[in-house]
C-alpha cells in the first residue's frame, strides 16, 4: 500500500507541474530591438501570446505612461490589424530639439480586421518611439487583451521589486544608460536595418523563434512526464522485488 501511494504522488506532483508551469509563458511583455536608452529613441515590440485554445485574440491596447511622456511614437504597420493612435494634450508641454510638444500619444489600439491571434501563435507589435525619459529606469505600460469570445484580460499590475510577480503584470520596458556620445540613441543603427527588412522577413524570423520557443517547452515537459513515470515505475519494481 505504501508503494502504491508513492506511485501515485509521484504521478501526480508531475502532473501539478505540467498545470503550473503553462501560465508561465502567457504574459504580455515588451522588449527592445536592441537598446533602449535614456532620452534616446529605440523600436520596441509588445509581445502577445494567445492563452486560450478556443478562442483568438483580437484586440490589444497599450496605455503610454503618464507620468513619462513621449513626443513621438509611431506603430509599423500590420497586415490584419487595423491601428489607432490617440493623443492628448500634456499638463506639461515637452521641449524637443528645441521646440515645444504639447501634446504626445497617451494610447496605441491594434484592432484585428482578420484572424488576429489564433491559438498557438503569438504575434509582436513594433512601435518606434523617443525621446525616451533620462530621470527613470524603466517604463511600464498598461495592456488591455480582448479575445474573440468577448473576453478581456487586463495586464495593468505593476510589479514591485522584492514582491512575488502578479497575476497579471504590466509590461515594463527597462532602460540603459545614456550612449557615451550624450545624445541617447540607443538602437537607432539597428533600427533602421530592421526597417529595411520586408514585413515577409521579419514575420518568418518571428515565427522561427515562436517554433523553438515551443519545441523547448514541449521537451521539457515531455522530460517532466518521462521522469515521473520513471519514478512511479521504480517503486512498482520494489515492492514486485519484495514481495517476491
């Protein structure tokens, strides 16, 4: 009885991990196209998986930092996805090469006008954007999620440093320091060969990694339910080699 009982927690805790480790790759994240730096300009990309096997993902807004204005910021464009930029006037007007900006996007909306995401994929969103902040880390932007079946998931916790990540985190864009040549561009080489690229390229390099991504994923899980059998097999063998 108690190798039979071993058996099955083994079973199971192997299990429990394949439950808990799928939310684990379900986040909206941001990442620069290479550096960010402070008061630069840099091309970032609002990474969105599809968590739901039934349904796909239609819609994804992206709420700008308040507290963090931006002068410019230009989404690329996206074949099946209809894009919208809101704008509103700043408390503060902002000085730019030495002009005065008073008003900057508060908002980015990506609405799908095809299949959006469907289940198993993820899709990233590029924007170009700068002058970025000089007095400040990183930033966080708000994310609102809408699938296919009316579903809304909203990315707006904002992780605090020392503390567990939430459930559903904002996703934060880390800065470098400033460029040693004081103006901050970051990427900006990088940028520009990357927008050169046709859209063609840059969606078969996508779809590339997405592909390893997941191969690794479903070889570590495959790992986790071979070793639990493993185990479970083992003390099956024991107690037959006892009881013989």
């Amino acid at each position: 009885m108690k190798a039979s009982r071993l058996a099955a927690t083994a079973a199971l805790a192997g299990s429990a991990v394949l439950v808990l480790s799928a939310p684990a790759f379900a986040h909206v994240t941001v990442q620069p196209e290479g550096t960010a730096a402070k008061g630069g300009y840099a091309v970032v990309d609002f990474k969105v998986p599809n968590e739901r096997d039934n349904a796909s993902t239609t819609k994804l807004e992206v709420t700008f930092p308040a507290e963090h204005p931006v002068a410019s910021v230009m989404p690329q464009p996206m074949t099946g996805w209809k894009i919208e930029v809101t704008k509103s006037k700043l408390d503060k007007p902002l000085e730019v090469h030495g002009k005065k900006i008073s008003e900057a996007v508060t908002k980015v909306t990506w609405t799908a006008d095809g299949k959006g995401i469907e289940p198993g994929y993820f899709q990233k969103f590029p924007v170009s954007m700068g002058a970025l902040p000089d007095d400040t880390d990183q930033m966080v932007f708000k994310a609102i999620q809408t699938y296919s079946n009316k579903e809304v998931v909203r990315w707006i916790e904002v992780p605090q440093k020392g503390q567990e990540e939430p459930d559903t985190p904002a996703p934060v864009l880390q800065l470098a320091a400033a460029s040693d040549d004081g103006h901050g561009h970051g990427a900006s080489d990088k940028d520009t060969a990357d927008d050169a690229k046709p859209a063609a390229q840059n969606t078969a390099t996508d779809t590339a990694k997405g592909g390893s991504d997941t191969t690794a994923r479903v070889l570590g899980i495959a790992g986790i339910v071979v070793g639990a059998a493993g185990v479970a097999y083992g003390v099956l063998a024991g107690r037959r080699r006892t009881a013989a």
